[in-house]
C-alpha cells in the first residue's frame, strides 16, 4: 500500500505543472496545432447532401429495428420470467 501511495505521488508530481521541468505550452504549439488541424479538414473528402441523408436514414432505420428486437426480447424474457416464478 505505502509503495503504490509512493508511485502515484511520483506521477502526481510529474504531470504537475508546478513540477519542476514541467512543459507549459506556449501559444506557439497551440497555434501550430490549430493550423496543421486546419489544413487536415481541407483535406478530407466530406460526403454530399445527398450521402449524408441517404446515410442517417440507414443509421435511424437500423436504430428503430434494433430498439423492436430488444423490446421483442424484454416482453418475451418478462412472460417467461412471469410463468417461471408463478409455478
């Protein structure tokens, strides 16, 4: 017990940022960051309007069908749970 307190009370110390050596991150990290993600985004290839629906009716379907089965599931688990502890 008295070793892990130690170990974790070494980590504690480490990710501190009042820790010596500790890194801070200056604005100059963050704006890099912010562009490099900038300039990924214009990478990606985004779908169409048309894609997007076509694929949220699929997600919603799928979502709907799934909800009935498990509803199906708990009705059908609830009778026999019902009919087990009733005899």
């Amino acid at each position: 017990m008295g070793l892990l307190k130690l170990e974790s009370y070494k980590y504690a110390k480490l990710l501190s940022p009042r820790a010596k050596g500790a890194k801070i991150l200056s604005v100059d990290k963050v704006q890099k960051f912010l562009v490099s993600s900038y300039e990924e985004l214009k990478k990606v290839t985004w779908p169409s309007k048309k894609d997007t629906i076509r694929l949220t009716g699929y997600v919603i379907g799928v979502s709907f069908g799934v909800g009935l089965f498990v509803m199906l599931l708990d009705f059908v688990f609830a009778k026999l749970l019902t009919f087990l502890l009733a005899n």
